[in-house]
C-alpha cells in the first residue's frame, strides 16, 4: 500500500516525510524558519508517497495536475515519469518542473529515487545490477500506468535505464527524453579478472561518503561539482541531497556508499546498442553544449564511438542547450523545458 504525504518545497516538509517512512538512521527534524533565506522558492508543491517495488521500499515524488489535487480527474496530457543519474535525487527535477509550469505546463510528473538513492531503501546485495532499475522502473509502471503509455524521461544514468527499458518494453513508452545517458566505454574480456579481483577487495574495504558540518557545505559541494548551479539552487537542493545523521552530526548525502563498488559485470556495447535498436517511441536526444565526454572517460570512449550508438536509435531527435554542462536540468531549466514541451506536444 502506497503511503501518501504532502510535501513541501522547504526542509520541513522533506524532514517531516522521512521521519515518518525513513530507512535507518533517523533524520533530524528541522523546520521551514531554519531553511535559508537564499534558497530557491519553487513554484509546484511536491507531494512525496513511498511504495514497495520488487520488495524494497521506494520514495516516489509528484507534481500533481491541479485538477488531481482538487480530486478531479487528472488532466489529459500523458503522465511524465523523470528519472535521476547516478548520486543524485528525484527532487532535482523540481526545477524543470518549476519551468514546465512558468510555461503555462501543469501536466502530472513523477520523479522516483532509484533503489539507494535518496529515501529509498537500500539494497542488501553486495552490488547495484542495471539490471534492477529495469526491474524496479517495470514493476513502477504496473502501479501507474498498466494501461497507457508514459512519457518516459531520464538523466545521466537514468538516460541509459529509459533507453534500455524503451527497446525491451516498447508498448509501455509514449515518448523518450534522454537527458545526457552517453553510457560506458566499451568492456573486454581481458578486463574480467582484474574487475572481479577490484570488487573482491573492495567488499573487505567498502567504500565511503563523507560527511559535511552543514547544509551551506553541501550546497557548496554541490556548487564544486557544478560551478553553473545558482547559489538559491544550491542551498533548495542541500536538505533533498543529504539528511544529518544524529550519530556525528554531520550531513550525509543521501546515496548507499556501495553505489561506488566496482562492478564485477562488464558493460558490453553490443548488448546495450541491440537495445536501442528496438526503441519504437520518438526518441529526444538532449545536451548540452559545454558537456565534455572526455572528463568522464578521457579517450576510452571517442566520441565517434556514441555517435555510433545514437545513429542505431529510430525516430532520434537532437536538441543542444546552450550555457549547459551536464546537468543540463540545473543549468537551463527553462530553455530544457521549452525543449520538452515541443517534443512531448508534436
């Protein structure tokens, strides 16, 4: 049974929904008069319900059309399901959602948090398998939407689990939004045994996250990683990215540390881009225009490499957000969101 609560822009309400439904360690209830005079006012309410998918407990965010929230029937547009890249968390699509709406959009989206990730419930494997978004995405979209198909957007990581999903489920996507999914260098048999000998030593030394004194230092954490995202942006993103943990003190971002475990299975390009060729939905391709592939993978993946992959996908649009790096949704909110309304209407 899916649980259901209001949930605020501010820290409040964020505070409040994980004290009632969070995994282990409590958070620290705090309040709105403590959230950051400088922090990003948003202009949709979220409304924050947590389900069970495949036996773990999942953190699920809506912006509910208004006729929804009045107790009407949903508007007409398709639902809009968004989904987050790695280390990151559902609430980080609320500007997009914010933009959608400054558009004069107010169609119903949800934004999940993958399993270990935000206030979803880790896994108790020693490893996260692509495989299990897939798993968890399907088993979401029996509850949402058995019926009718979604439109189906992803970012970073997310990308990859949407076009993957796509070419497996291709009845169940209306339209696709890949926000930046480049996926993996491609991977050699040679490479086996020294990635199983890595993630052998890494279960006996799991790796860590550390801990930071405050939310202005995870804002500014937040701000190293992405020097485009806003200060406001920042400290709104702050509370949703990390919860204190009541041991230390300190704040810790919302992500199972094993996220950064090697994984013993290699990524075969061939399998991912024989996916891909069974995409049947319209497809968009988004990017940004300052996003360098080579500050992931340096020359282990040319770019002419993805371009290959991207030529594989039938019905590809392509659209390039100017003042944009990776986190494209951060950086352009706006200019992404005209972008997504003229695809999703035509």
């Amino acid at each position: 049974m899916a649980r259901i609560l209001p949930l605020i822009c501010g820290r409040a309400g964020l505070a409040y929904s994980a004290l009632m439904n969070a995994p282990m360690p409590p958070p620290v209830t705090t309040t709105a008069a403590s959230e950051p005079a400088s922090a990003y006012r948003c202009r949709r309410p979220m409304h924050s319900r947590f389900l069970t998918l495949r036996g773990l407990r999942h953190h699920l965010l809506s912006w509910p059309a208004p006729a929804a929230v009045d107790g009407q029937e949903t508007a007409a547009q398709p639902l809009l399901l968004m989904l987050h890249g790695w280390m990151d968390v559902a609430a980080s699509f609320q500007f997009v959602v914010d933009a959608l709406a400054e558009l004069g959009d107010q169609r119903s989206v949800l934004a999940l948090d993958w399993r270990g990730f935000g206030l979803s419930e880790r896994t108790q494997a020693d490893s996260y398998w692509f495989p299990d978004y897939l798993g968890d995405l399907d088993a979401l979209l029996d509850l949402l939407s058995p019926d009718a198909p979604v439109d189906l957007l992803g970012h970073s990581m997310g990308g990859n689990v949407v076009m993957s999903y796509a070419g497996v489920r291709p009845g169940r996507v209306r339209r696709l939004i890949n926000l930046e999914g480049f996926g993996l260098p491609d991977s050699s048999a040679e490479q086996a045994p020294g990635r199983l000998a890595t993630w052998l030593n890494e279960l006996k030394d799991p790796p860590q996250l550390r801990g930071y004194a405050s939310l202005e230092a995870v804002a500014q954490r937040l701000i190293k990683t992405n020097p485009r995202l806003a200060p406001d942006k920042a400290a709104w993103l702050a509370p949703h990215w990390s919860r204190q943990n009541e041991a230390d003190g300190l704040w810790h971002i919302l992500a199972d540390p094993a996220h950064k475990r090697a994984n013993p299975v290699l990524y075969r390009r061939d399998e991912i881009v024989a996916g891909w060729k069974l995409i049947s939905a319209p497809t968009l391709w988004m990017e940004g225009a300052d996003s360098d592939l080579t500050k992931f993978w340096g020359d282990r993946y040319p770019r002419a490499d993805f371009e290959a992959r991207l030529a594989v996908v039938p019905g590809l649009q392509r659209q390039l957000l100017a003042d944009a790096g990776h986190m494209l949704h951060h950086d352009q909110p706006l200019a992404l969101a005209r972008g997504l309304l003229e695809f999703l209407a035509a």
